[in-house]
C-alpha cells in the first residue's frame, strides 16, 4: 500500500553483500512486465483452525483418501524458514483425520511442528518455530512428493520506535535500511510476515480495496522493486518520494516504503518463505488467515 508522491532526497548507503545461493520464484521469474496487483485485500483464506499434532514420522504414511494433491513448494526449491508447507486438494477432504494420517513430513533435523486447515481442500504444516537453516525436508502426500530445502536464517526485524529495518542472516546483521511505515489510520499490522512474491515493476491502485483514485487518500502508482509480505497488500517497496521521511515519521497506507537501492537489494536477497517481523506499531496484528501470515 502507499501514498500520493511526495519528493524528498536523501543519500542511501549501498551495501555489496549478497546471499549466495539465492533462489527467485516462480513468481519472479515473469518480472518485468507491469502488473496491477490489489494495494490492499481481505484475508482470502476461511476457516483458519488450530490443527494437529504432529504426524508420527517414524511410521509409513496411511493409505490416502484423497488424489494426489498440489504441494505448494516445488521439489528442488530452496525456501525461507518461515515457510509453511501447503497441500491443496482437487476435492473437499471429509475425514481430516485421516488425511493427515496420510500425509509424512520428515526433516534432516528433528523438528516439531503441526497440521492446521484452512478449509476443506487444504491444509497446512509448519514448525513449531522457524524451520532451523539448511534443513533438508521431504512431503509425501498421496502419490505427491517434494523434497526441499530451507536455506539460510533470513530475518527482517522492523521496529516502528526506530523506523529500521534490521536483516539477520543466521544471526548476523547484515543489512539495516530506514523505513516509513502506515501513517496514522494505515498502521502496518504487528506480527510475522512470510515474503511471498518479488516484482521487479507493479501498479499500485487504491481502487482494488475500495478507495477511489479520485479520493483524497486515493492513488495509483507504479512502483518498483516490490516484495509482498501479505496478500492484504503490504510490502517493502522503493518510494523514492518519501526517502526523506524514512527513518523519521510514517508516511504510507501500510507499507514499507524504502529507498530504491535498499528496495533492490531486499528484492534480491530474499527468498520466498523468508520471515519479518513487525513491533511497536499502533496497528492490530496481521490476521492469521491472510495467507502469509501463519505465524500469528
């Protein structure tokens, strides 16, 4: 979400380190083209229950009731430790119960973790904490498998008292940026962030949650460098208009406006799956059932 333009200048530091290994998505791969995605949505996911216990990993998966399902992490794929692993049915699951029996989640490090449905075709797994870095980890789910990776401890804490960003990777800063936050009646929601897709250009248009481009708090804007946190619209993008209020004072409708070369740079470095983690603002929690925000 962001705001009309408003221009400031402000010398960026620049910073030469970059995370080896890194693994754009899918989504990352189309980059380039203009996409009109909403600056702001309702949570699209219903039912957000509290799951189950951990499936018995030393026991062979049930016989399943299901057809083979979609896994949401493609076998191969390098992922954030904050990702949760997601399989979607082709049909409404009646007996939830034996649909996880069904299911085997098995790790290179133990790791503790549980089921939790967000309606009748689909179901979620994540760890009890983050996954630990450079875990290796296989699904198998009724005649569909995908063994993945988790990579580096990718964490982006963002303190609204500082107005900072700090990035961690496996507990080492290596990255602190200024930011702008929800200005007041936009307060970016506390809480765990997973980054979701990474568009190199995008339009950002209030219209798509309701707000007029005409209204006073309306606008439609292309932006560049933008990296989604939740599908209800935030994101650390560039705002080279508000350069000079980052770090300062909240100037957005709920993102996190960045610098452009600090923008890139979180474009590239991160990884979908990656966690932030949002304090101290006046707004309320993410939801849970956002789609990226599992953690809260």
């Amino acid at each position: 979400m962001d705001e009309i333009p408003m221009h400031h200048e402000a010398n960026t530091q620049q910073s030469h380190w970059l995370r080896r290994g890194l693994l754009l998505s899918a989504a990352f791969a189309a980059t380039g083209a203009l996409v009109v995605v909403p600056a702001q949505a309702e949570p699209t996911l219903p039912g957000f229950g509290s799951g189950s216990s951990q499936p018995a990993l030393d026991q062979p998966p049930a016989q399943a009731p299901f057809a083979p399902p979609n896994i949401n992490i493609a076998d191969g794929e390098t992922v954030g430790v904050a990702q949760p692993i997601i399989i979607t049915f082709k049909e409404p699951v009646d007996d939830r119960a034996a649909a996880e029996r069904a299911i085997k989640v098995t790790s290179s490090t133990n790791v503790p973790g549980n089921f939790y449905w967000t309606g009748t075709k689909q179901v979620r797994w994540k760890p009890a904490e983050f996954w630990p870095a450079n875990t290796d980890v296989t699904v198998v789910a009724g005649g569909t498998s995908s063994s993945f990776h988790i990579g580096d401890a990718f964490i982006a804490t963002v303190d609204d008292n500082t107005k900072m960003i700090t990035v961690t990777v496996n507990g080492e800063v290596v990255k602190q940026m200024p930011t702008s936050l929800g200005k007041p009646g936009y307060e970016t929601p506390n809480g765990t962030y997973i980054v979701g897709e990474r568009l190199e250009k995008m339009t950002m248009d209030s219209s798509t949650y309701g707000v007029p481009v005409t209204d006073p708090e309306g606008y439609k804007i292309d932006v560049e460098y933008a990296t989604r946190l939740s599908n209800s619209g935030i994101f650390v993008h560039a705002a080279p208009w508000s350069v000079g209020q980052q770090g300062y004072s909240n100037a957005s409708h709920g993102c996190l406006n960045v610098s452009t070369e600090n923008a890139k740079w979180f474009l590239e470095n991160s990884r979908r799956g990656d966690a932030v983690i949002v304090s101290n603002t006046q707004g309320p929690t993410l939801s849970a059932g956002d789609g990226l925000g599992d953690w809260n």
